[in-house]
C-alpha cells in the first residue's frame, strides 16, 4: 500500500479557512478527491493522509465526512482545541471514528511561540502522550527547540513534524535548523515528513539540488524507519505539480532510495505511524 502522507482538501465556501483569499492565487478554489485522484494513479499511490487547513472541529468534521465515502483516504488529521477544559472528552469522540488518526494544531500561525508550553496545552500532550493519538507539529525552525522541551516532559508522545519544520530552502540557510532538527530526531518517538519542501524554495526557479541538503539530513538524522512522502498537494501547486514534487525527492535520495527503502518512505512508515490497516 503506497501512501501520501500529508494533503489537503477544501471547500473555499466553508468559510473557516482563515488564510485562504483571492490572494492565494491557484489555491483559492475547491480541491476534492476529484481533482487529486488523477494524480495519485500516475504516481501509483494507494491512499492518502488528509491532514487539516483550518482552526476548527467543524472542518475536522467536514473531512472524516468526506473519508467516509473516499476509499482513497486512509485517515483523516483533524483540529482540536488543546486549550479547552473538554479536550480530553473531544479527542475520545473523534477517535472513535476509524478514520481519525491524529491532530495538528497550527502553531506556525499562533501569535505566541511559547504557546505549546502553556499549562493547559501541556495537559493536552499529556492526553495524548497516555491515549498514544498521533500528533503533528505544525512549526517553523524558530519553534524546534520549544518542541524539544516537549519531548522532554513527554517522551512517549507519538509525534511527526510536518514539513521537515519549514527550512529557509529558498535562502539555502542550514543552521540552526540542521542542528536543532538532529535534537528533535535524538528522540525516538518523532517522525518527520518529507513534505512541503517545494514552497519553501523559489516557486520560480527551484530545482531538486536546492532541495537535496535538506531531505538527506533530515534522512540521516531520522533514519530511514521514520520519514514518510508527502505531497502536500493542494499547496505544493504553487511551486510544482504532483509529478514533479515525487520526481523531485527521487532525484534528491538517488541511489539512496532502494526498493526497501522505497517501501518505508512511500507507505510502510505512513501505515505504522498512523495505525492504517490495508
């Protein structure tokens, strides 16, 4: 079973996608498994992680919706909020549902980047850490060594960082993120998603080599048994098509990328980290 870990879908007139106005260019319109599963055949893949894009139990409801009539989704990331004093009853709801398989809040987005060290956000990890519901970090480099502190009060959480954190591949900077990646990969239950790498080089001219320094550390540092592919389509389109986001990480992996490794990185990983049954 080949994987797409990381994707989006909306429905613009929901209206609870903050960040998402006429501005957006190509993403300001409707993307529905219509739209993607063309893609997902030319590339071989079997089934998708649809993770969320907007800050509401509404929209978390409006995509387990949606996985309940797509087989090519295998499990939907939703939102909760970690703030609120019904969390822990929340969260047991939503796992109820088979095809709910993690939360992401947006921390990227949050004004204070302590936030994930506030006391009733710390209570959160801690429900999640004892039920073992999978949780993405949704962060800039900036916010890596926060993540740390986590890890270190909860070092049982089940956690993968989306987007290798958004590295400054459009400038090629490397540290501090290089070395404060390797301290969040010194834990052993973080994983770390070969996704969303596109958007953050130029949209105009980036070519896999401006990728390469990226992807390898973060293979180096996690190890083959705990990167997974993800698109993040529909987003990646603002740099590059479905093809040309997969094109780009074979090139960037070469000869590294053996059958077996194949196999983790494209599906096994995604299947085990999430709990995804064939």
């Amino acid at each position: 079973m080949r994987i797409d870990a990381h994707q989006h879908y909306w429905v613009v007139s929901r209206g609870d996608y903050g960040w998402l106005t006429p501005a957006s260019g190509i993403l300001y319109r409707d993307y529905l498994p219509k739209d993607l599963k063309p893609h997902l055949e030319r590339e071989g893949i079997d089934r998708t992680i649809v993770v969320q894009a907007a800050p509401t139990v509404a929209e978390t409801r409006f995509l387990l919706e949606l996985a309940e009539t797509e087989p090519t989704i295998a499990g939907v990331v939703g939102w909760l909020d970690m703030e609120d004093e019904g969390f822990a009853d929340a969260l047991a709801q939503f796992m109820a549902h088979p095809k709910f398989c993690g939360i992401r809040p947006m921390i990227q987005d949050l004004p204070d980047d302590d936030w994930m060290l506030r006391p009733a956000v710390q209570r959160a990890f801690k429900e999640l850490e004892r039920v073992g519901c999978p949780f993405d970090f949704l962060t800039y480099p900036r916010h890596l060594p926060r993540v740390v502190r986590v890890l270190e009060a909860f070092p049982n959480l089940r956690c993968v960082i989306d987007h290798l954190s958004k590295p400054p591949i459009r400038t090629g900077q490397l540290e501090p993120w290089r070395t404060d990646l390797a301290r969040v990969a010194a834990f052993p239950n973080v994983w770390c998603k070969l996704s969303g790498m596109v958007t953050e080089a130029d949209h105009a001219r980036w070519t896999p080599a401006d990728l390469a320094p990226y992807a390898r550390h973060a293979v180096e540092v996690f190890g083959w048994e705990r990167v997974m592919f993800g698109s993040d389509w529909p987003v990646c389109l603002l740099a590059a098509e479905y093809g040309q986001v997969v094109a780009a990480l074979r090139e960037v992996l070469g000869d590294a990328l053996t059958p077996e490794r194949e196999g983790k990185l494209f599906g096994e990983n995604a299947a085990r980290f999430y709990g995804i049954a064939e």
